[in-house]
C-alpha cells in the first residue's frame, strides 16, 4: 500500500521499458485479478500437433481406453436374438440401481450370504 491510496504491484522482471512496477487503484488491481479467473467449465488445457483431437496420427500416439470389465452382478435380462439395437431395454434392473445407490447388494441374502435369483 502506498500513502496515496495506491498499490504498488512489483514485478519478477524489468520489462522492456525499463519499469520495475506499477501503481494501481485497489479497485482496479482487482479487476485485473478477477480477469485472470477463467470462467466455469472453461478447459484451459490445449493439445496441438499428434495430440489434437483431430491429428491423423493421434491413434497411432494415443492408446485406446481400456475396455470396462463386466460387473458380475449386474443382471442381465434375456433378449431375443433378434432384437435391432433400437429395441435394447433403456432402463437398469432395480437390483443394479440399489447396489448403485445405497451400496447395497439386494441379491445377497443377510442370513447366510448366499446369491439369490
């Protein structure tokens, strides 16, 4: 703070002009601050080159994600052989919305901890 009301902001280096610092109002040495706040959900990681979204060697410099192992006890409902991949079930089974939920897995019995159907 300086006697006028001022801040005195120093910085790391000299800039090319020479100068050393500046004396901001302290409202405005806010404003500069919040400025420097990016805004929400901004991504402000950037990839170029082979790394870029839309490289053509990006695959061959990328590995792909690994493939979810199944959850065993997640029911799955029999379908039809035929059945187009429009007609698949939208919903999860009760039993998988429980254990998801409440961390609780309803197909265990309590008394002998057996799997029930």
């Amino acid at each position: 703070m300086r006697d006028a009301g001022t801040v005195r902001y120093r910085f790391k280096r000299a800039w090319k002009d020479g100068s050393t610092a500046v004396d901001l109002h302290p409202f405005d040495l806010l404003a500069r601050l919040c400025a420097l706040i990016p805004p929400p959900r901004f991504n402000m990681v950037r990839y170029h080159g082979v790394l870029s979204a839309h490289a053509q060697l990006r695959p061959a410099a990328v590995p792909e994600p690994p493939e979810p192992e199944p959850d065993p006890l997640e029911v799955q409902p029999s379908l039809p052989l035929c059945v187009e991949p429009d007609e698949l079930p939208r919903r999860k089974p009760w039993a998988w919305l429980l254990k998801h939920v409440f961390k609780q897995d309803v197909s265990v019995c309590p008394r002998c901890q057996g799997h029930t159907t």
